[in-house]
C-alpha cells in the first residue's frame, strides 16, 4: 500500500464518516437518527480504540423500514421500470462502489481488521462485480415460459419478484457478502431491508450514500443497524417480509428458520462450516503447504469456507506437517493498515479467547501441538485483538477437527487411501467447501465428486466466481446459494398464467 494511498484515505471521507456522532440507518431514501436509541461502540481491533458508534435498533425501526421497502415495491416504479432501467441503476451502483473503493476498503479494514491493500483492491471491487453480474442476467433473463404444453389451455409461466426481502449478516466479510445477497434480489425487482452485524456496519452504512447517489428509488435499499434480538429477528417476524436470507451461525440460521417456518416465509440459508483439504502424496509438498497456510490465514482464518481440516497422505505427512509449520511462522501479522501486513487481527476479544479456548480443549482431548496458537501484542497496537496461527494434529473425532473454530487454527489428520480419506471428510456436520489436492485429475475429480459438500474445489480452495454457485448443504445452508443464475431465480416466485379454451 503506498504511503499516499493511505494520507489521501486518511484525509476524506473515511475521517468524515467516521466523525459522525452516530453514524445514522437509512430507511426510506433518509439517514435516519432515531430519538432516545441506544447505540454502539465500533472497536477497531487492531487497537482497540472506540472508531465512532452507531445505533442499537429495535424492532420500531425495523417496522419503518419495512414499510417503507413496501412502500417503494408497490408505488415506486423500481419493480416495474423497464429492465434496462433497474440494471442501469445498479450498474452506475457498481461504478460508485469502485470509483469509492479506497474509502469503502478503508473502512472495511478498520472494522474487521483485515489488511488494508486486501479490502481496496481485492474485495470491493469483486464485490462491485455482484451487482454487474446479477444486473447482466437481469438483461439477459426472460421472465416468461414458452406457452405450456397443455391440453385445452392458453397457458404460460411468468416469474415476479417477491417485494420486500430481509437480509441479516455476519461480520467477517460485510461487504461481500452484502453485495452477493442484496444484487440478485434488487436485480430481480425487490426491494431490501438490510441488518448487518454489529460488529461491523460501517462499510453497509456507507453504501446508503452511494445507492442515493446512484438514484435508486428511496425504500429500495434499506438498513437498520443494531443487535440481532433486536433489530434482526424482528425482520424475521415482520408480516410484509415475502423472503428472507440468513447469511451467519448455524445456531442463529435454526432460530431464523424456526420464526420463518411459523410464518411460512420462504428463507435462504448460508451457513458456517468445516472445509477440508484432502492432500494426496503426489502433490509438490512444499507448494500446498505453503497454500494451505496462505488459505487458514487468510482474514485470520474468520472464512466460512476455509479449510480447517486438513488430510495428509501418511506418505507426506511428516514432511508437510513441518513445511506447513515454516510457512505459517512466516505469516506477517500486524495492523490492518501496516504496509506488510499479512494476517491482521481477529475481529474482538471475544472471538480470540473463543479461539484460544479451542486449542486448549482440543489438548484436553489428546491432540499433539504442531504450532501454538498464542495472543499477540505487536508493537505499536499493543491493545488488539492479534494471535498467531495454530495447528493441532490427532483423531478424527477431535473437537477441534469437528466444529467450526472460525480462526486461523487447522487440524492435521493422516490418512492412507482414498476411500477412507472420504469417510472422514463426509464424517462432519457440515457440507460447505472441501478441497482435494492432487495430480492426477481423474481422481481429483471422483474424490470432488463423492465429497457430501456445496462446493468441492481442485487443487485451490476459496475459488469464488460470478456464474459459479456457492452454497452449502447440511449444517451449512439451504436454499440456492449465492452467485449464480439459481440465485437470481430464488428472488423470483413463478406465477402460472391460464385461460381454458372451452
Ligand atoms: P451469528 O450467527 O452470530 O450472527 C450473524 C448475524 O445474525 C448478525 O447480524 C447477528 O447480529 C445476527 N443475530 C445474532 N443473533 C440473532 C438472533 N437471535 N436473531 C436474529 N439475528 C441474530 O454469526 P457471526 O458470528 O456474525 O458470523 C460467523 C458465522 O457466519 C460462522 O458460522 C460463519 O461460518 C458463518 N458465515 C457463513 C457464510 C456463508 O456464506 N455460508 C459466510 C460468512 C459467515
């Protein structure tokens, strides 16, 4: 990141935003300050300094937001207006969100803590490109069935959007995973109303200012901040909701859907997990594992399809446990906007001692320590949230090798043929992402094909592309995913159309 990147950051629009009193919600096209709302601290964890506050909402904003997303569906002309119109819209939105990206990434970085040069360069604009390509298929879509093939009908099929859906998020790719929910179904002619974690709204906020810029409809986008009793069940449970996604904790998805299923709300689900990498034993050894630690690094290994579980051939397993080990000792961990940082903080106090806490009760269960995983005080941000990475190896049955730990920690488990190496990767719960490395394509291909997952990636892992679906099953998601043209049609319900000719 090169030092005048940085002042010019420092000096715009981030210290604006962020001087703010409480950074307001946005419901109905206004930037709204509730009177006598509590609100929140946003922590940087980098350092542990107070970054500015926003609002504690409740279920009275959620109401108003909801409304006013009603509102905008029926009397705005956003569902209405010529395809051409809406994609146009959302295409000037993608302009804007890249033309912002340095205040947008900045921002993105303070809150979560993730690397600087990361966030403006890699994340915001892929995540500018969700809305590119969900405005595309837009373009592309036709809405209608050829006439239907049946007896004594003029029929046809014609697919709607939905009007108002609800969004709640997780804090460890905010933009993102905004991005990748929200531009399918404003693309599709819905409108939103959005709550992002707590944790980490900032980047969601700011978005508000660039949606009123590109002029899109007031009520089409909406945002209410605050804590997920509060002001995210209360989404969940409001009677002019027609579609909800839940992106966040299996714990928390279960009470989502369970509020839903009593409403009978059709509901998306993208859930956690605990990917694993099968790494057979004609593989550059020294290559994958420098891969794999890149891959548990990675956002401080806060990724839900990371992989965390990591099967080595018996035939390499010494030999990669201590290349890994070299490669993750060389991770440069640091400030979220030092100039080499690599790996930056965890996201709280809270997500550390979670971490830590989970090495120890793996220990406790008879696992070895490869790499300990120990708090971090760097000089400079003495007072953030930092950790190095930790791996752990031992059974299967290990609870570190079993739940999601969301933290830069792996699990190193031998295996010695292929069909066993299966059994233990479809042992989990979950069924995010899996990954199998290995030359020889054709078996890469059988072992992708027999893993119990969403997403079964060949020597790479975290492989994300507009077109290609991303979702989880199991503990891990239902309803369509992300990213693709089945996403697109999950914001559409289909509507028969029929005349008896008789
Ligand atoms: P979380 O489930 O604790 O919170 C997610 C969101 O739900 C937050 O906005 C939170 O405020 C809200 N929430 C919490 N309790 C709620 C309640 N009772 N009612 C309504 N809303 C509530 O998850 P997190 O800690 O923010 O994120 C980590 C989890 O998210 C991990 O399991 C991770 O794997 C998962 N995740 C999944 C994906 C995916 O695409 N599958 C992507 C990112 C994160």
């Amino acid at each position: 990141m090169n030092a005048n990147l940085k002042e010019s950051i420092s000096e715009n629009a981030v210290t604006q935003f962020l001087g703010q009193e409480t950074v307001p919600m946005f419901i109905g096209g206004q930037f709204v300050s509730p009177e006598g709302c509590k609100t929140i601290d946003v922590v940087n964890p980098s350092n542990a300094e107070k970054l500015t506050q926003i609002f504690a909402g409740n279920a009275t904003q959620v109401d108003q937001a909801c409304k006013a997303a009603d509102k905008a569906f029926k009397t705005s002309n956003w569902a209405t207006m010529p395809v051409e119109q809406r994609s146009a819209l959302l295409m000037k939105l993608a302009d804007l969100i890249e033309e912002n990206a340095e205040t947008l990434g900045a921002l993105e970085s303070l809150d979560v803590g993730k690397p600087l040069a990361g966030a403006i360069e890699g994340e915001i604009p892929f995540s500018a490109g969700a809305f590119r390509y969900f405005a595309q298929v837009a373009l592309d879509y036709d809405k209608y069935s050829d006439p239907l093939d049946v007896d004594g009908m003029d029929s046809h099929y014609v697919r709607v959007p939905y009007g108002v859906c609800g969004f709640i998020f997780p804090w460890n790719f905010p933009f993102l995973l905004l991005a990748w929910g929200t531009s399918a179904a404003l693309a599709a002619g819905n409108t939103v109303v959005v709550k992002p974690a707590e944790l980490t709204s900032l980047s969601t906020l700011y978005l508000c200012k660039l949606v009123k810029e590109a002029g899109i409809p007031d009520g089409v986008f909406n945002v209410v901040t605050g804590y997920g009793v509060d002001s995210g069940m209360p989404i969940a449970e409001h009677p002019l909701v027609r579609k909800m996604a839940f992106t966040g904790s299996p714990e928390v998805g279960r009470m989502i859907a369970e509020t839903c299923g009593r409403n009978l709300l059709p509901l998306k689900l993208e859930l956690g997990g605990k990917g694993a990498a099968v790494i057979f034993d004609d593989v550059d050894v020294k290559e994958t594992a420098k891969s794999l630690a890149e891959i548990i690094t990675s956002n401080t290994g806060q990724v839900c399809c990371t992989a965390s579980r990591w099967l080595v051939h018996e035939n390499i397993y010494e030999e990669f446990s201590s290349e890994v080990s070299k490669a993750l000792g060389k991770t440069v961990i640091g400030n979220s906007h030092g100039d080499s940082t690599q790996m930056g903080p965890v996201v709280s106090e809270v997500q550390r001692q979670r971490i830590l806490g989970y090495q120890q009760k793996g220990l406790d269960q008879n696992a070895e320590l490869v790499v300990e995983g120990k708090a971090l005080s760097p000089e400079g941000s003495e007072d953030g949230f930092y950790l190095t990475p930790s791996l752990l190896k031992g059974d299967s049955d290990n609870i570190c090798f079993k739940e999601e730990i969301f933290g830069p920690s792996a699990f190193l488990v031998s295996f010695n043929d292929e069909d066993s190496a299966i059994d233990i990767v479809n042992s989990s719960s979950y069924g995010l992402a899996n990954s199998v490395w290995t030359k020889d394509l054709d078996r890469a291909k059988r072992v992708a094909e027999k893993m119990v997952v969403g997403n079964a990636w060949i020597n790479a892992h975290n492989v994300f592309a507009y077109g290609l679906p991303y979702g989880g099953v199991n503990l891990s998601g239902m309803g369509g995913g992300v990213n693709s043209l089945e996403t697109f049609e999950d914001y559409l319900r289909g509507q028969t159309v029929a005349r008896p000719l008789t």
